[in-house]
C-alpha cells in the first residue's frame, strides 16, 4: 500500500520526466506541473485512489502530459467534415493562397500602408481597397472596417446619432453572438423606428414614418432565418426610391453579401453587392469573411459623401483594419477582378465542388476504412453554406458514414476531436458523417489517419 511517504521529491520527479519526455521543456513549466501532480498524487494517495506499482514513471508521465499541454498551441487547425462552409465557430472562410502569401508577405516586414511611395510622404490606409471594391460592385466609394458589425455601428454613430432609423418590424432581428439590430441602434444613439408587421412591409410603410428627424432607413437581411409564406418584403429599389424622394439615405446590411451570384449552384440567389449598389442604396455593409471568401473584416462602400463621413468619425480609428487583413482582402479581390474567383477561393470551390469528385473521394477512403475493419460505407447528405447566409439551403454531397462501435457515436465523435488535427464530425441517426464537400481533397490522407488511429 502507498502512502504519500513514498512521493519523490519535486526534484526527482522532474529529472524524470526530463528523462521521458522532451529534453528543452524550460524548467518553470516542469516545476509547476511536478508541484501540482505531487499534490493531486498526495490527495489521491490518502484516499486510495492511487494504485500503480512504479510511482515516479506514472507522475513522471503526467508531468510530461501536463507541459505538452502547455506549450502546445490553443489556436490550432482542424478538420471540417461537418458540412457547414461558412462555419464562425471553426473560423469562417479558409483563405486562399494568393491570400495567405500575400498576408506574409506584408506582415512580415515594413510596407506602403499609409506611405505614397511616388511622393516620399503620408498615404492613406484605404487606398489599397477602396479601387478595387468599387470597380467590382460599381459604387462610389468604400471603406473597411475591423468586422460588419464594426461597419454597422460605424455607419450608425456617424449618420444617426440622435436620429430616428426606420427598419422593418420582419428585420429587427438577432444575427447571432447577440448582436441585435434594436440594440446596435440604441447603442449608437439612434432611435429605432419599426415600420410594417413582422410578415409584410411595403414602401408605404417607410413613406408614412418619415419625418424631420429621420436619419437613414434600413434594410437588414435576415442572415440566419427566413420568413416563408404571407410574406412581403419591400424591394430595394423601391425603399430608395422612398429615399430619394425624401432625401433619405438608405442603409444596407447585407450580412454575408456576394460578388458571385449562388444560384448556379442550385442555392437560392443571394442578394449580390452589385445588386444592391445597382438598386440604390446609399450605403452597403457586408463581411469580408462569409461569401467573401476573405479574411475577417467589415466592407462599406456606396456614396462618397457618405463613405466620407464614416471615414472622419473619430470611431473610425478603433474599428480600422490591419495590414495584414488589408493585403489578405486585396488578393481576395484581385481572384474577383481576374475572374479566378471559382477556382481559388476555398468557400467558392466548396460551393461549386461537383458531386462525382466527392462521390470518388468518399468510395476510395470507405474501400480503406473497411479493409481496416471499420463499418464504413457512401452516403448521400447535405451540406449547408452557413455564415448566416441562405438559411435554409442545402446542397447535395456525400458522405463516409462510419458505424461506431459498442461506446456509440458521440464516444467516437470526441475521439476525432481529440486527436491532432481535430476531426469536427456530424452525428446523424447513430452514425458518424464525414461530409467530403467542407474536407480538402488534400486532407483526405489526414482524415483516414485520424480516422484509423480513433
Ligand atoms: C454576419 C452578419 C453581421 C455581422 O457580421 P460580422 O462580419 O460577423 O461582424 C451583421 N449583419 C448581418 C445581416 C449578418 O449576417
């Protein structure tokens, strides 16, 4: 019987570990974790909840256990066989490589950020976008903030504060991470005015609640749900026509937006930039990182006089992006201006992914799986596009569909995520579903690894 009398001591405990485990780990992480492995081994010891004949191997391994930990990093890749394109929990849109290279190529070292090179003196940050993002969506003007919420609130505070926005009653919604419309606007120092029902809101409804104070009205998409039915939403065109007549700007949040139309891909059209620009509305807010297909950020573009405005409120220096964000955006729309936007945006070759690739793919790592022993077969699912955009959408796509032993498949589910890289599977009808559309065709290998090893 152990008792703690047989502990090593923390010196001992840490040659030990040294010995077993990695040779450069500093000696602050190893005192730390033989201190708080000694103690929980002198708690167990007491209450008998320690059994093990080699002492110092057993802590000296937990020790080990407890650096790697540790020194490994918390921010770390993983696998997406989940289905979801645009997932925000596991990071949004992959980039491009064009993006990537150009990021490292700016962020490791000094740049023209806001230096005019051809006049030796101060240039302004927004110069790198601000062409490129009004030749592909035809507006005036544009400006990029840290996110689209920064861009909403942006607009807000600098056109609305004191002022009334009208927004129909159906778009005074919660987009997600609790960022409510009402609340963005009272933030702001706006007053919310909700027009129409909660189904139906025409251009008459915006009309009657304009007055002297009223500052902007707004259209939000309704991003993550959708309204089907008696419904009837007041087309862009005609909220800016009410506009006009009234000398109001209109404000659009299109949420994810779109240089690239989506119905090709059987998905529901979802509202294009160029579209609203081309509608008139005054102001257009959308992400850099949903449909985009580019790193995190929040694009406005629209009137000059508006852009300008937001420009100079003093806000804008908190919400500004960095450079590595701008040249990450910049090679995003150069692939839209060069019109090879399909064929190196991940989220756009996901979209536009052929089923009889995934269906390829799926058969040879199912034929693997099962000369290793597992249930594993081909099956048909769906994958979403997420981002808050087409709620509701679906795409055809294949699955490895793995039956999971006796332990079920949540056990085998947290195995995946366990491992390195983490695997993020979905569970449907008691089996594990790894949809191919969101998993690079070169992970494949990766994921029969992780997948043999769990
Ligand atoms: C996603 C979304 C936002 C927030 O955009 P972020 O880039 O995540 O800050 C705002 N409005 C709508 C309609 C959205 O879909």
């Amino acid at each position: 019987m152990l008792t703690p009398r047989d502990l090593p001591s923390v010196d001992r405990l840490i040659r030990a570990a040294r010995t077993t485990g990695d040779e450069a780990a500093p000696h602050t992480l190893l005192l730390e974790a033989a201190r708080t492995e000694l103690a929980a081994a002198r708690t167990q010891l007491r209450d008998g909840a320690l059994a093990t004949d080699d002492l110092l191997t057993t802590l000296a391994e937990r020790v080990r256990v407890r650096v790697a930990d540790a020194l490994r990093p918390s921010l770390r890749p993983v696998l997406n066989a989940s289905g979801v394109i645009i997932q925000t929990n596991l990071g949004r849109a992959p980039l491009s490589s064009a993006a990537l290279a150009a990021m490292a190529r700016v962020g490791g070292g000094y740049s023209n950020l806001e230096y005019d090179l051809e006049r030796g003196g101060r240039g302004g940050r927004g110069v790198h976008l601000e062409g490129l993002l009004t030749r592909l969506t035809g507006a005036e003007a544009a400006l990029a903030v840290n996110n689209n919420a920064a861009a909403v609130y942006l607009a807000l505070l600098a056109l609305a504060p004191g002022r009334e926005v009208i927004v129909s009653r159906g778009q005074a919604v919660e987009i997600g991470g609790g960022f409510r419309i009402p609340d963005v606007l009272r933030q702001s120092g706006a007053t919310l005015v909700e027009v129409g029902t909660t189904n139906r809101t025409y251009a008459h409804d915006y009309a009657a609640a304009i007055t002297e104070r009223t500052a902007l009205l707004m259209r939000v998409h309704s991003s993550n749900f959708r309204l089907v039915g008696f419904v009837h939403e007041t087309p862009l065109d005609e909220m800016a026509a009410v506009g006009r007549a009234h000398g109001v700007p209109v404000l659009d949040d299109l949420g994810s937006g779109t240089l690239l139309p989506t119905a090709p891909y059987g998905l529901a059209p979802e509202p294009t930039v160029q579209a609203s620009v081309a509608s008139g509305a005054d102001l257009i807010t959308f992400s850099g990182d949903k449909l985009l297909g580019g790193p995190q950020a929040g694009l406005i573009v629209g009137r000059r006089d508006l852009i300008e405005q937001l420009r100079r409120h003093p806000l804008a220096r908190a919400l500004r992006v960095d450079k590595t964000t701008i040249a990450g955006l910049e090679a995003t729309l150069r692939a839209y201006l060069s019109g090879t936007a399909l064929d190196e945006l991940p989220v756009w070759r996901m979209i536009s992914a052929p089923l009889a690739g995934l269906q390829a793919r799926a058969e040879a790592l199912a034929a693997q799986l099962r000369a290793a022993g597992l249930a594993a077969e081909v099956a048909p699912c769906r994958s979403a596009v997420g981002g808050g955009s087409l709620p509701g959408e679906t795409l055809p796509s294949v699955a490895v569909a793995i039956k999971p032993g006796p332990d079920g498949a949540d056990a085998l589910a947290a195995r995946l995520r366990a491992g390195s890289p983490a695997v993020v599977a979905r569970i449907a009808e008691g089996r594990l579903l790894l949809d191919l559309r969101t998993v690079f065709v070169e992970q494949d290998e990766l994921l029969l690894r992780q997948l043999l090893a769990s």
